[in-house]
C-alpha cells in the first residue's frame, strides 16, 4: 500500500481544532532530547510564558526566544544588572549589537535604560575583566552609539562615569566616551581628569595617550591651572606619581612626549599643586619663558636636579639624573652625585645611546679611567620608568655602537660584566628577531605562488639566502668588535642553535639533527656563550641526537676533552656501575644528575626510534653496544617519558609497526625493561588490520607473569587488539592467573562522582568494543574442550564483568543488551548472568533514564551499588536538595540492626530482585522489540508498550511501593525515628512527576496519597502532624458538592483532621508545569486545607509565591469568600500545629491581601505589578490601590516611567506621581537625570515656571551637574 501524502495529512490534522488543541496540551510532555538522567528536572524544559529571565535565556543561548520576547508587546522581561553583564559578556559583537537594537526599540526602552543607568557609573570598571568581557570596546561603541542616534539621547556621561573610564579603560575604548556628544561634566571634574590618568597607570605612554585624548576635548579639562590647590585622591594600585605636593610638574616631568609637556605648560599645569609659594613659581616661569618650547622642559629638568632642596619631588627614581641623561644624552658637569660620569656612563650604554657616549671628552674618559679601574661595579643598571622601552636598534647602529664601546674597553671594565651580559644578549636576540621575520616573510612569499615545484625551490633558495645573510651580518658585527675579551663571548660564526638558544628564556634541550652541529659545538665550546647557556640547562639531556649515530659521533669527539670540561663524555661504554640489585621496577629514580653520563643522552634517540619503529637504528644500537646490565638501567626512565605522548607515530603503517615489534621479540627486548615492554605491547593501536596483526609472531609464555597482566589490564582497558594477539599466538593465560586477580572483577564499577552517584561510567564509543571483546570470549569459551571447573569460574567472572561493563555504556540502547544477553545465556552452552542491585538500577536506566532519576532523587536511601557481597559496600551520594538527606555513608549488607550515623535505610532490603528482574523490566530476550519508547511522558504511549515487556508506569509503580512506601509497611520505625519521613517522601515523589512532565501521574498520586494515607484508619495519626485548622462556612463536603467551581476537581474531605502539607519548591514548580485545572487541584487537596498551611505561613512567602497567589488570585478570592467562614485557627491546641505556621488571625479577604502583598512590599516588584495590573488597578481588583499604598510598594519617589504612565492613565485622582520640589531635589540626589529630563521634555516641569526654577536651583549646586544646564531652555 502507498504510503499517504505527509503534507496533506499534516494540513488536515493541522486544521482539526479539536486534534490540534490535544496536540498543543501534550507536546510540552515529549521529549525531544536524550538527556541522561540528572537532565531531567522541573527547569529543563520550561512552558514559554514562564520564561522571563534574561539571564536565563542568555545562559541557555535561546537568543531567537529572547528577540521573540524583545518584540513582543504582551511579553515582560526581567532585566537587571546580572541580564545586563551577560548580554555583555557574550564574544559575538554582531549579536550584541542587534539585541541593544531591538531593546532600543522595544517597549522595554525605558526598562533596560533605567538599568544601564544605575550601571553606568560603575561600567568601565564591571567590563574590566578582560577574559569574560572579550568585547569591551564594541561594548562602549553599540551602547554609546546606540544612544547617540537619536535627538534625546538617553544616556549621559557624567563625571563619575568619565573619571572610572580614564582610571580604568584601554586608549581605544577610552576614546568612544571622550568623543561623545553627550559629555555633561563638573568644574570639579575639569580640575581633576588629568590626574585620573595616574591612576593603575604602570606605562607611561598609556598616561601620555590619555593626556593627549582629554587635551583634545575642551570641555573635560581646565583651561588655566594656576595657583589651584585639589586634593588629589590616588585611586587603584600601582600609580606612577604617589603625592599631591608639586603633581602638576611631577607630572610634566614624567612624561616624555615634548608636545603634550609643552600643552601643559600653556594650561599653567606646572603651577598645579606647587609648594614654596611665589619665588619658586617666578623661577620656573622665568626658565620657561626664556627657553625656546623645544628646550624648556629639558632647562627646566635641569635646574631642578641642580636645586632639588627647592622643591620636593615626588620620586627621584623617575627625575634623577639618569632620566635626564637618557632623555637628552648630554651629562649635567655641576651636578652634585658623587659617580655622575659613571651614570652618565652606565644609563647611556644600558640604553645603546651611541652619541650620548660619543659626547665624552678624551680627558674625562681618562679621568673616569684613573678613578674607577680598581673598583668592580657589576651591580645592575636600573632602568627608570620614565625611560621609553629600548627598541631594537638597526644594524647600522648595532655596528657603530658595539665598534665604539669595544673601541674604548678599557674604560668600562670596572662593569664590564653586568653590560656586556646585556649587550650580548642585546646582539643575539636582535639577529634571531632578523631570522625570523625573514622566515616570515619567506613563508608568505611562497604561500602566494601557486606553483608546488617552485615553492619547493623558492623556499629552498630562500631558506638559504637567509641563512646567508644572517652569516654576513653576524660577521660584520664580529668585526666591529675590537676586543678580544669581549669577542670571546661570540661563536666564530652563526648557527640556527643560537636562535634556539636565545629565543627561549627556559631551554629544555637543544635537538641536534647533523654532524655540522656536532662539530660547530665542539669548535666554539670554549666561547662563554655555549659555556654560560649549556650549564645553565634545566634538563639533564642537555642534547637531544636524532639518532645513536650523531650520539656516538659526538662522544668520540667530546671524549677528547679534559674529563672536567662541562661537555666530556663517558667513553667507556662496557663499565658497569651499577649492582645487581638494581635492576627492580622500583630503581625508576636513578642518578641522572650528571650532564656527561652517556646513559642520559641515548634516551632521546633510543625513544625516537621505538616511536618511529626504526628498525635500523636498533640494528645499529645492538651491534654496538654489548653491554645490556648498562643499558638495561640507562633506559629504565624511558617507560615514563612515553606517557606524556603517543607511543608510535601517527604517520606509520601497520605493516611497520607490527614489523617492528617483531623485530623486537626475535631480539629478546633488548634493552627493554618490563614495563616497556608491556607498555610495547598495549600500544598495539586498535584500529590495526587483522591481516597484519596475525602476521605477528610472539610466545607470550617468555614471559608470562607478565603476559598475564597485559591480559587482564587489556580486559579492563577493552583493549581487543591485544587480546586477539595472544589468543592467536596461543597464550590464553587464564589458568595462570591467581584468584586475587580473578575477584578484582567482582567489584562493582560504580563509583561516586562530587555528590552526585555517576550511572554512566564510559563512553557509547566503546560499544563496539565491548561488542566484540564478548563475542571472542564466548567463541574461545565454546571452543574450549577443558572442562576444568576453575576455567569456567575464570570464563563466567570475565564475561559477567564484560556484561557488567556493557550496562554501564551511556545511552546503550535496549536492542543491544538483549541480543548479547541472549548471545551468553542461551547458546549451546550458556553462562549464567549474574542478578544484583547493580543490573537492577542499570537494565531501569537502560529502559528510561527516568527511572534512573526516580531512583537517584530518593531522600531517604543511603546505599545503591553494592553487590551481593558481604563485603562490598558503596555509598550512595544523594543528589536531591533535601538538606536533611545523607550525604555519604557506609555500612555493610550484613550488619542492619546498629545505628545508622544517618537516616535512611538500604536500597537492598527493598528492591526486590525476584521481582526486577531482566525480562519485567527490558522484556523477553526472544522479543527484539526496543522498549525504550515506552518511557514517553505521555499515559497513552506507556499504556501501549510491547506485551512482553511491563509498561513503563507498570515499572514505576512496582519502583514507588518498594522504595517509597515498603519501607513504612514493613518497619513502622521509619514513621516515628525518620524526621517527617511520609511527609517529605511523598512530597519527592511528586517533585519527581514534576520533573519528568507527567501531570497524569501526579493526579494520580494525589488520589493515591488521599485514598492510602489521609483516609486509612490503620495510618496513625501522629503520621500526619498537621491537622486541619480552618472553619468552614457550611458542612465540608456539601460545601464542595454545591459549588459550580469545585465539583469537577473531586475534592475529598479531610479525613480525622489529617492534612499533608506540601513543601514550599513543590508549589513553586507545580505553578510552572502543572495545567490551570491540575494547580487548582493541587490546590483543593485536602479540602484547600494543605494549601491554606502554607500561604498563611508568613515565614515562607517571597517573591516567587506572592506571584503564584497573584496568578491565581480569583480562584483564593472564593476559597475564602466561599468556602470558609473566616482564616482563624479551628485548634490552638495542636502544639504541632502552631509550631508548622506563624499565621496571625485575619477576619477579611482584604486583610490577607493586605498582609501578603503590603508587610514585605519586596515581593512586589514594578514588572510584577505592571503584570498584575488589573489585580490592582480597576473594578475587579483585590481592594482599590491608594497613594499610601504605592508608598508602601515603591517608597516615597519612585522614578519609574512605566509605572508612572500606568498609574497617570489609570487613577487620575492620584497624586502619588505629581510633580513637587521635594521630588526633583530627590531625583537629582539618586541619580535620574533622566526620569526629570522626561518630564522636562514632556512639558510638565516646562510649563511651571516656579519647578523649572527649582530645578535650575538645584542643578547649578550639585557638584556632579552643575554644568548640566543647556538642555533647559
């Protein structure tokens, strides 16, 4: 038969109001997504309208479902300084850009606004963060230019916000603020900005950068700073100037940019804070005025350095004289300092200032010669931060410097060390620095030629014009040496391992690929370079030989040096200097602290070629080494340095690595300690051809101690490849294994993982595997003739672990359990698999990973996974939020009459496993049938499972009656030394139909719970502390029969007085899963009376359950009106009673709301009351709303443009928005420019000459909005 069109019966169904409203009430209960079982919870799959966090819709990245909820006019969001940083800190600038541009233009503008608003001050330092907030500058540019596009901007920068930004942000980001338009700063401020620049300033170039951007807006800055005296607050560490004594010049001082010193000297900036009054201040501008602007600054230096008793600078390592002589290269001759030629000296060879030195005279030179030639001064030149970074200097001018201080040695030997260690360096770095943007540039001139061949020869010719030129100007530079000691340092002649060598600051090794490497370290090993670099290594294998060639090579060579120098090698090769003894596994840390020992060095080479399976290197490393104690013990590390890596190369074939190992065992592993050789041999890689495998010869029984743990360890690592390579070489090693061993398999895999118990422990990646390595087990296990009873113990202990192992797969489906069960207990000859609560909770996860959760959010269980052993315990770590659930616990199977350290009981003592079992819970194995589908939300599709399977509500039912409620039958205990055990097990079991999205089955409970519990005479009473204690206005029940609103939610009376009270989250969670008609019911359990406990509670009710009552205000408003004469208690006499509620008598309707909604007015926030509007506002509201009463929600001013239309447009007799001078005095003391410029704008305040006037008042005496009054006309 032809399949339907799906279109057409899509359509059809579609336009079926009756079908499509059962589709729509049942969707939200499918789920789409495989989640393992902690995935499933209340919050996981939220209805649409009760998503309004921002926060959460950014986290979750529901970006399309917030630009939804954005646009949508009937949509509220809730938008707070959290929301706001995360739209923030998201890395996608286009993103962010079009979510403040729908926001913008949404009718949540003024909501968002208000937010950035009270953010704004402190935002420069919020998005300081750099590695959440990736995108601060784009950040500035979308908010700020967002503003700025429209006549009304709604963002202003005031001088808090600007003085954080100089403070804290980058130039750039910097930049979009000062350029603003909307700039609305305070004298204060202008008196100030350029010292913010100080601030958590540790360069000065980003202080000359922010100078020169506040220079070039005039409105942020002081036009004349004389004779001013601030005090200067110093805020964020480090600062740079850290007094506010002569700042001004301290300042200038400071900075080294000639153009921005000589701005601020027009702006009397020098004058800024200056001491010693009016002779000091003549002098200074009389050295100003009298110099050119080029020389100024440079005289004025001077004569402070001359006169420093004038005045107090603030720092003399940024001012001293070596500033000055870095900075304009000529010495100061009648400055007081008792070495002022040598520092003259000493800052001009540390900054390579060639003509500063060249400005020396012969007599002076030889003056300092006399002075200073007996005396050492190799103590370090300190480098001012004043001081510009040195940059690198052009070979022109490395030549003439280097030519002219070796040139005139002699004078600087008193600290020749200290300089030309850094002069050395200087060289060197400089020329790998030309190395490597040659090869930079080599690499993208080959990238742009499209031809292969000629990239080949390009790169070739290229590499080697590189080379040489980089030789060249290394020799020119040797030549212009004129110092033989100072020309010691160098190598004779460049080679690529100086670059290696200076451009890493830590070396580990240096690799050494031909023997011209060999012979260039054994030419220059005398030159301090190698000297000073090799001995300070951090490794003890100082060189890594490509191969035992270049090794050997190298140690005949360095062997003829003396046996001190730092590069001689053992040449002895047949000296055994180690015992016996020590050749234990446990001998791993051996001496290795001599550089020269030749057992050090041959570990690289010898770890290059087992990776690489170099068949002729080992050929060349046994034909020349006949010593194997020596080498036996020189290798004895190399098993460990293969850990950090793979072991064989990802470049071999299996044809090589298979000949390799070959090779290998025909030699006896020589040189091969045991771990290596295990190690060898669980490298095999997995996905190697079968093929080549069997071609690889190996009698495992050589070594089978061994042998034998490679086997084990490749069961427990699934490791197939290794398996089937000793089955077919014919080592089976199970009967030499010992049963310590063979019981290692015994015990559970299961461990617990933070605080939460870890189901599933490997990867679905391993299936196949898992597949496969039971599927040879039972081939050799049928093949098998030995009908030993210890080899079927080894064969049922391993395949049962396999099995064990295969359950614990994540998402493993159903189909392939069955088949590999069937595969091992029913063939011709069958093993028995092993039943324990282990399998239980597995084969209950494997059907629905919300089995799995039922089980795992118990709170009152302490033990899961413990096998059957008398032995073998494991706790159980709870996941629920129940604070009085255990945490951890441990206890033995066999022992259960001691106390128990926490409450609970076992698992075991109630999961039945005869009831459990393989088949009630996954189905006959005959039945191919994947039942996994069963566990759909929905009644319907768990009604209709497959009959050889229980249903998954079945298996549910059977979990909850042994888990939940056994426990009680069978130990009444439970009931009386558990705290609140019913009450709070029933309330987790209704939670649990909560989280998976099944209101059918919380129905269901509801009416269990009432029929089993409230109405069950056997039930003691004390089982239910809470008593009902409110009066009806009628009999209970015709009460409930009568009313047109109750008679379809079947409301029982409560039975004796008994009432069970729900938990606070359970309500919360119901409101946001459950239907209108399953919460009323909810609500009705017990007759209202359990619901009633709890909203009279005052202790409990917040923000979230004063909604919920708001929500369903009409249905409480006739439970009270309707159903109960009043809300006093029926009994005080309860002791329990008064101890479960903190409620106070109320005799009206009115005076609940009254308490709910006004005693915390926190529970009511704006977007709350704008969304319940009509409960407040109009002819059905809960009591009509006053000004008292908005005073009592909102305070005294409230400054919010929504709520002010809301209230305007709805109560035009309230005067809680008019306009007054207290209210404008308060706005402008909190901040709301904004809220008034509306107002302004509005013509509300505009047309009222005598609040207009108020206003200017108190603009002109703020301190942060003085200048702020061009917008009023």
């Amino acid at each position: 038969m032809k399949s339907p069109n799906v279109e057409i019966l899509f359509w059809k169904v579609f336009h079926n109001k009756y079908l499509f409203s059962i589709i729509l009430k049942q969707i939200h209960k499918c789920e789409w997504v495989n989640y393992d079982y902690l995935g499933y919870h209340v919050d996981n799959r939220k209805r649409f309208k009760n998503i309004t966090s921002m926060e959460w819709m950014i986290n979750n990245q529901q970006f399309e479902l917030l630009k939804l909820k954005i646009n949508s006019n009937d949509e509220i969001i809730e938008i707070n300084k959290k929301s706001i940083k995360e739209l923030f800190s998201l890395n996608n600038e286009l993103l962010i850009k079009e979510l403040l541009t729908q926001l913008f233009q949404s009718n949540k503008k003024n909501q968002f606004i208000k937010v950035i608003n009270e953010m704004l001050p402190n935002l420069p330092t919020i998005t300081s963060n750099s590695l959440l907030f990736k995108n601060t500058y784009n950040i500035f540019q979308l908010l700020f230019s967002s503003s700025s596009s429209s006549s009304s901007s709604p963002f202003e920068i005031y001088s808090t916000l600007l003085q954080n930004a100089i403070e804290i942000l980058q130039v750039n980001t910097l930049s979009i603020l000062i350029n603003s338009p909307n700039i609305l700063v305070t004298q204060d401020f202008k008196n100030r900005s350029l010292t913010f620049t100080n601030s958590n300033s540790t360069s000065i170039k980003t202080i000359e950068e922010k100078i020169e951007l506040i220079l070039s807006n005039p409105k942020l800055y002081n036009s004349n700073y004389s004779n001013l005296n601030i005090n200067i607050k110093f805020y964020g560490i480090p600062q740079l100037i850290t007094k506010n004594e002569n700042f001004g010049i301290s300042l200038i001082l400071l900075i080294n940019n000639v153009n921005i010193q000589n701005k601020l000297i027009d702006l009397n900036f020098h004058e800024l804070n200056l001491t010693n009054g009016v002779i000091v201040l003549d002098k200074i501008n009389e050295i100003l005025s009298s110099n050119s602007r080029e020389s100024r600054v440079k005289q004025l230096h001077k004569y402070l350095l001359l006169n420093s008793t004038i005045i107090n600078l603030y720092d003399s390592n940024y001012l001293d004289h070596l500033v000055y002589y870095s900075r304009y290269g000529e010495i100061i001759a009648n400055l007081k300092q008792e070495n002022n030629l040598m520092d003259f000296i000493k800052i001009s060879i540390a900054t390579f200032n060639v003509k500063a030195l060249k400005t020396i005279s012969n007599d002076d030179f030889h003056q300092f010669k006399l002075k200073f030639s007996s005396k050492s001064h190799s103590k370090e030149t300190i480098i001012p931060k004043s001081i510009s970074c040195i940059e690198y200097k052009s070979k022109e001018e490395m030549i003439e410097f280097i030519n002219f201080y070796t040139t005139n040695y002699d004078y600087f030997k008193c600290f020749h060390f200290n300089h030309n260690k850094i002069i050395q360096n200087y060289i060197l770095k400089n020329l790998s620095k030309t190395s490597n943007n040659n090869n930079n540039n080599n690499n993208n001139n080959n990238n742009n030629n499209n031809n292969n061949n000629n990239n080949n020869n390009n790169n070739n010719n290229n590499n080697n014009n590189n080379n040489n030129n980089i030789e060249i100007e290394y020799k020119q530079l040797l030549n212009s040496i004129n110092n033989i000691e100072f020309l010691n340092f160098f190598p004779n002649s460049w080679n690529e391992i100086i670059k290696i060598i200076t451009d890493n600051s830590i070396l580990l090794s240096i690799e050494i690929k031909d023997i011209l490497e060999i012979d260039w370290i054994f030419e220059n090993c005398e030159k301090e370079f190698l000297k000073r670099s090799i001995c300070n290594f951090k490794s003890h294998e100082v060189f890594h030989f490509q191969n035992f060639q270049l090794l050997n090579y190298a140690s005949n060579l360095f062997s003829s040096l003396p046996r001190y120098h730092y590069l001689y090698f053992n040449n002895n090769i047949n000296n055994n200097q180690y015992d016996d003894d020590d050749d234990d596994d446990d001998d791993d840390d051996d001496d290795h602290t001599l550089i020269n020992s030749r057992m050090v060095l041959y570990n690289y080479p010898f770890i290059k070629s087992i990776r690489d399976c170099n068949i002729e290197q080992m050929k060349y490393l046994y034909s020349t080494i006949k010593c194997d104690h020596y080498f036996l013990n020189g290798f004895n590390m190399t098993s460990r340095l293969f850990e950090k890596h793979s072991f064989f190369s990802s470049k071999l074939t299996d044809q090589q690595i298979i000949t390799f190992i070959q090779y290998l065992y025909d030699n006896q592993f020589k040189f091969f300690k045991v771990n290596l050789v295990k190690r060898l041999i669980k490298s095999i890689p997995n996905t190697i051809n079968q093929n080549e495998l069997l071609k690889l010869k190996i009698d495992f029984n050589d070594f089978i101690d061994e042998s034998s743990h490679i086997f084990l360890k490749s069961i427990e690592n699934l490791s197939i490849v290794q398996i089937k390579l000793m089955i077919e070489n014919g080592f089976f090693p199970i009967q030499y294994c010992s049963s310590l061993l063979l019981n290692r398999f015994k015990n559970p895999i299961y461990s617990p993982l933070s605080k939460c118990a870890k189901l599933y422990s490997i990867s679905n990646d391993n299936c196949e595997k898992l597949i496969n390595l039971i599927q040879l087990f039972l081939q050799v296990y049928h093949q098998n003739t030995n009908k030993e009873e210890n080899l079927d113990q080894a064969f049922h202990i391993i395949i049962n672990h396999l099995f064990k192992v295969l359950l614990s797969v994540e998402r493993v489906s159903i189909q392939v359990i069955k088949n590999i069960y069937n595969q091992i207990s029913s063939s011709s000859k069958p093993i028995s698999i092993d039943h324990s609560l282990y399998h239980v909770v597995f084969y209950l996860s494997i059907r629905s990973p919300l089995l799995a959760r039922y089980i795992m959010s118990l709170p009152f269980i302490y033990s899961v996974f413990t096998d059957d052993h008398e032995d073998g315990t494991t706790p159980h770590y709870n996941c629920s939020n129940n604070n009085n659930t255990t945490t951890t616990t441990t206890t033995t199977t066999t022992t259960t009459s001691h106390a128990i350290e926490h409450p609970g009981y076992d698992i075991k003592k109630y999961l039945n496993l005869h009831v459990f079992t393989f088949d009630f819970i996954l189905g006959s194995c005959n039945d191919t049938t994947d039942t996994s589908s069963s566990s759909s939300s929905s009644s319907s599709s768990s009604s209709s499972s497959s009959s050889s399977s229980s249903s998954f509500d079945l298996i549910l039912k059977k979990l909850i009656d042994s888990l939940s409620y056994k426990p009680m039958k069978d130990d009444d205990s439970l009931l009386i030394s558990e705290d609140d055990y019913l009450n709070e097990t029933i309330n987790s079991n209704l939670h649990y139909f909560l989280d998976i999205k099944r209101e059918d089955l919380f129905l269901k409970h509801l009416d269990y719970i009432q029929n089993e519990f409230l109405n069950n005479r056997f039930i003691m009473v004390d089982t239910f502390p809470s008593m009902a204690r409110y009066q009806f206005h009628q009999d209970q029940q015709s009460s409930f029969t009568n009313c047109n609103h109750c008679e379809d939610l079947n409301i029982q009376a409560a039975f004796m007085g008994r009432i069970f009270l729900f938990s606070k989250n359970l309500i919360i969670d119901s409101n946001k899963v459950l239907s209108n008609h399953a919460f009323k019911k909810l609500i009705s359990f017990s007759s209202y009376q359990s619901f009633l406990e709890l909203v009279m509670n005052d202790k409990i009710i917040d923000k979230e359950i004063t909604e919920i009552l708001l929500k369903n205000a009409e249905f409480i408003d006739h439970i009270f009106k309707i159903h109960y004469k009043s809300l006093v208690n029926n009994s005080s006499s309860s002791s329990s009673s008064s101890s479960s509620s903190s409620s106070s008598s109320c005799t009206s309707y009115n005076e609940y709301w009254d308490r709910i909604i006004y005693k915390d007015c926190n529970n009511i926030s704006i977007p709350m009351f704008i969304k319940f509007k009509h409960l407040f506002i109009g002819n059905d509201c809960l009591k009509p709303i006053n000004d008292k009463d908005l005073e009592l929600l909102f305070g005294q001013y409230c400054f919010d443009i929504d709520l002010r239309n809301l209230i305007k447009n709805s109560i035009p007799n309230s005067n809680y928005f008019n306009i007054t001078n207290s209210m404008i005095s308060k706005a402008i003391e909190s901040n709301r420019i904004d809220f008034l410029k509306y107002l302004y704008e509005n013509g509300e305040i505009k047309n009222n000459p005598s609040q207009l006037q108020h206003l200017k008042n108190e603009l002109s005496k703020s301190s942060d909005y003085n200048c702020y009054l061009d917008w009023l006309n």
